[in-house]
C-alpha cells in the first residue's frame, strides 16, 4: 500500500503546537515549557482535539484529561490498535519530544484515511496526561492511571509546588469524574505503537533512519529532605553549623560515584532538582529537598546503586549532624516489547527497504506503562546530536515523514488482523 505523509501540513503542525508555550525565546533552538494544566497545555489540548474534530475522527477525554482520538474500523467491536504519546514538555524543552508521536500518530491515520485503506479494527490515537513528570513528581501520570500502575486516591493527592493537589488542578480544568475510571483492562487494546525521537545519539551515529525498540530501561524516583540547622551567614559561626546544602552536595556527588561505579553504561543517575530552604544568599540553608532520577535497564542493579546511596546517607547524616529522609516516588520494572509487533516492524522496513536497528530505550514513555495492559512497540527516530529535553533538540523533517510512514504501515497491518 502507497501511503503519502504530508510532510508540509505535519511540519506545520509542530511548529503551531511549539507555540503554546511559556518558554522564553531561546537564541539556540525552539525552547518550549508545556506544564501540564497550564494554560499553554489546554490550548495544545484544545488544537488537537479541534484538528481530529475536522477529520471526523471520534474524540472523547478521561477523568485525567488523558484524549482518545478514535478512527472507527469495520468491526468496531473488537480490540482497537493504539498510538499516540505526550505533547506536555519540561522547561526550556525542544518541539519534537512527544510531539512527533501524537501528531505524527493523526498523520499517519490521516494519511491511511486518504489513501482509501478502511481498518478493520479500529485505531485510536492517545495523548497521554503529564508523561513529564514536572509538576507533580512522577512522570506518565495519564499512562499509569490507565494501566492500573497508580491507585487512584494516591494519585488524586499528588501536589504540586504550590501545594496545590492533582484533584484540584484537574478539576480545575474541566477534568472532574473519579479517577477510578481511568483504568482499561489487558485486553481493551489489541496492540500499542509510539512514534518518538531517540533522544540519543546512537541512530544519527550510525546513519540509520529507524530504530525499532526492544524494551524499555526501568526509572525510579526518589525525594531526600534534608534537615540541618541554619541561621544568619556572618553570625553563625562555622563549626555550629549543619549547612543542610553541604550535605546535599555530598549526596549529589555520591548519587555520581556509584552510578559511575556500576561500570555499566545502562546505569544512569541524575539529581535534576534542588530546593534550599530558605534560599537566601545571606543564610545557612536549614533544608535542601533533592528529587533524583536513577535508571538502568537491570532494575536489580539500580537497587543495589541504591543501597549504596543510602550508607552513604547514613554516614554523611551521622558526620554532619543532619538528618536525611528518603521518600520513594516510584521504582518501575522495565518494560519488553512484544515479539509480534517487533517483527510486524521489521517486517515493515523490509518491505520498504529502510534501514532498521533494534535497540534499547533508557528514556521512559507512555509505552512502559502501555505495555502492561497491550503488545507495544515504539519507533525511533534520530535526533540531531543525540540531542533532547533542550532547546535544540531537532529531528529532521524526512526522518519524521519516514518514522510516521512506518507507523501508518504498522497501524495498517494491526487494524487489518
Ligand atoms: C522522559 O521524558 C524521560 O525523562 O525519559
Ligand atoms: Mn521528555
Ligand atoms: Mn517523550
């Protein structure tokens, strides 16, 4: 089957989405900051759902603001095919993170649609709340929710910075049922497929236009509170001092040690953010709340990084005379792709004559979550430099014209079993 992508209107369409932003213009790149239930985050909703409106596509939202967009097959009964992915970006982000799978995701469906293919089962285009994990902590809220990976009432009562809780915000913007309701059930989909740039540099490296992932390396999350004892930073004199933010950047530096100390280039560690209590340049911080990000496709070995972690706590908290609180956000397993839709990929690239490379994802998506409940796969395609979650991050328009080609061959190929 011929399938055209139509490269202008899809490029013009993720520049538009680029522009429901609050970032400050960036002189190296495009900068967008899409937090979720902002107001730059409705208006990408209400865009969206308008351009799926136009193609006549079903569209309905869930209690977490999570969007379907559904193209109806010839047997609407049975087990729809799904893709799609996130469209809420980090601070001082680039455009294309999430945003080429879900608007390459309508594409590709618009594009079957004009080729005159009528799908079988139906497919369903998904924009998943929050996959950033900026505002409330813990990345994939709309994924976890659907997949059951998240209870609830848990996630109602995640609060943002202002203190202000989930259930409020969401509420807030129109999103009120029970979130109960959110989750769907293993066999709701027939299979689960994202499009989304590698956010590495290993595709670019070696020329290859698609990557065809295999699993999904397992994140975690972790808050430390610590507490010392501050004050006024002439008067305080030095050894009275339990400088909570001296204490933390010998945490920083122990999270770095044993990450590097795997000697396993999947282990990856990050301390992404850091609150000093009370912030000001003349006082001895009292308070440091650090959030930090361990990864590894080897969740035994993150473990045991952070067990490592923690005796370190143990003794810097002793030494300095501070005390170190370890709050869990979350500890995912990794995820696998089926063996069905890799080969389907595969099969698909043959066909084409386009060059493919299995690999792994050590970024997370809504596809960990996914699949849970579904067969998934994901896409990949190269980005400039390996280059992602900044202002520069780029993928060229052929490589996601190519990368949403495949897509709307897999998504033919599973609508029609
Ligand atoms: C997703 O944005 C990730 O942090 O992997
Ligand atoms: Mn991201
Ligand atoms: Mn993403």
């Amino acid at each position: 089957m011929q399938i055209q992508i139509d490269q202008t209107r899809l490029m013009g369409e993720l520049q538009t989405l680029a522009t429901f932003t609050h970032a400050e213009p960036a002189s190296n790149g495009t900068s967008v900051s899409r937090i979720v239930f902002s107001e730059d985050d409705l208006r990408a909703r209400a865009w969206l759902k308008e351009l799926a409106a136009v193609e006549g596509f079903d569209v309905r939202d869930d209690a977490v603001g999570n969007i379907f967009i559904r193209w109806t097959g010839t047997e609407h009964n049975l087990p729809a095919v799904a893709t799609g992915s996130h469209t809420d970006a980090i601070p001082h982000a680039g455009m294309y993170d999430g945003t080429v799978g879900t608007l390459g995701g309508l594409e590709a469906m618009r594009a079957l649609k004009r080729s005159g293919f009528r799908p079988r089962r139906s497919i369903e285009l998904l924009m998943f709340t929050s996959e950033e994990p900026t505002r409330f902590g813990i990345g994939c809220l709309g994924s976890r929710l659907l997949s059951g990976t998240l209870d609830p009432n848990r996630a109602d009562a995640l609060e943002d910075d202002d203190e202000t809780s989930l259930s409020s915000v969401r509420t807030a913007a129109g999103f009120a049922g029970s979130l109960s309701s959110v989750p769907l059930p293993p066999n709701h989909y027939h299979a689960w497929i994202e499009l989304h740039i590698e956010q590495g540099p290993l595709l670019e490296r070696e020329g290859i236009p698609i990557g065809i992932v295999t699993s999904i390396a397992a994140p975690a999350g972790y808050r430390f509170t610590i507490t010392g004892f501050g004050g006024h930073a002439g008067a305080l004199l030095m050894p009275d001092r339990k400088d909570a933010l001296c204490a933390a950047a010998e945490l920083i530096l122990s999270v770095e040690h044993h990450a590097l100390a795997t000697g396993a280039i999947d282990t990856v560690a990050t301390v992404g953010t850091c609150d000093i209590h009370p912030g000001a340049v003349n006082s001895v911080p009292s308070r440091v709340v650090l959030q930090l990000d361990i990864r590894d496709t080897d969740p035994g070995r993150r473990e045991a990084v952070m067990q490592a972690i923690r005796r370190d706590c143990e003794e810097l908290s002793q030494r300095r005379k501070v005390t170190i609180r370890e709050e869990l956000i979350n500890a995912d397993a990794p995820a696998e792709s089926s063996s069905h839709t890799l080969r389907l990929l595969e099969e698909v690239c043959k066909e084409q004559g386009i060059l493919s490379k299995k690999m792994v994802s050590r970024a997370y998506h809504d596809s960990l979550f996914m699949a849970r409940i579904a067969p998934i796969a994901m896409i990949f395609i190269p980005c400039r430099n390996g280059v992602s979650h900044r202002p520069d991050e780029y993928a060229a328009p052929q490589d996601i014209v190519l990368g949403t080609r495949v897509l709307a061959q897999v998504l033919a190929k599973l609508a029609s079993e």
